[in-house]
C-alpha cells in the first residue's frame, strides 16, 4: 500500500518561499513520475508539476520560474521550492503518484499567501 505524507506549508507573505516534502513509502518510488496538485477554496482541483523518473520536469504556466520541483530518490521524497509566493497560489497542495495503474494521493498541506 502506497502512502504519501506532505509537510512543510503554512502562512507565508506575499514574495516569501516556502519547501514543501512528500515523503512516500509502500512503493517503488525511483520507478514512478511524482506530481504535484492544488485545490484553491471553491476551485477544482489543478496540476502544478511533475517529475519523472528521469528527472524531467514540466510547470503549469502560472508558476514557472517561481516552483521547482525535485527529489531524491535515496530518502523517496519529493520536493516543491515555492519562491516569490502570490496571494493566488494559495491552497492545499497534494502530491500524487500512479502505481501499477493506481492513483495514490497524501492528504494535503496548506500554504495560505498573505497580501
């Protein structure tokens, strides 16, 4: 049974950073691509990175040059690097990854961007 744990958000200003971790277990994490989602108050529920086993990773427009997304395969974690943080990039932020066909969610972490 995949299981992945977020952490590392919280109440930051508008320009400020913050890392978020997704630490997994249960899975072949150097075989999966890793992802990141966020769900905004009263929004769907929206893509924000990947990276795959490779390395190779993508951005959805609103946060390229700003989010980085990384891992390191040796601790099965994944990371999210949020810098210059606008009041719009806040939400609950989940990582995702698919197993043998099955998706596997965390239970999500806030980050709140104050103006």
């Amino acid at each position: 049974q995949v299981q992945l744990v977020e952490s590392g958000g919280g109440l930051v200003q508008a320009g400020g950073s913050l890392r978020l971790s997704c630490a997994a277990s249960g899975s072949m994490f150097s075989a999966n691509a890793m992802a990141w989602y966020r769900q905004a108050p009263g929004k769907q529920r929206e893509w924000v990175a990947v990276i795959t086993t490779g390395g190779t990773t993508n951005y959805i427009d609103s946060v390229k040059g700003r989010f980085t997304i990384s891992r390191d395969n040796a601790k099965n974690t994944v990371y999210l690097q949020m810098n210059s943080l606008k009041p719009e990039d806040t939400a609950v932020y989940y990582c995702h990854t698919t197993e043998f066909n099955r998706g596997y969610w965390g239970q999500g972490t806030q980050v709140t961007v104050s103006s």
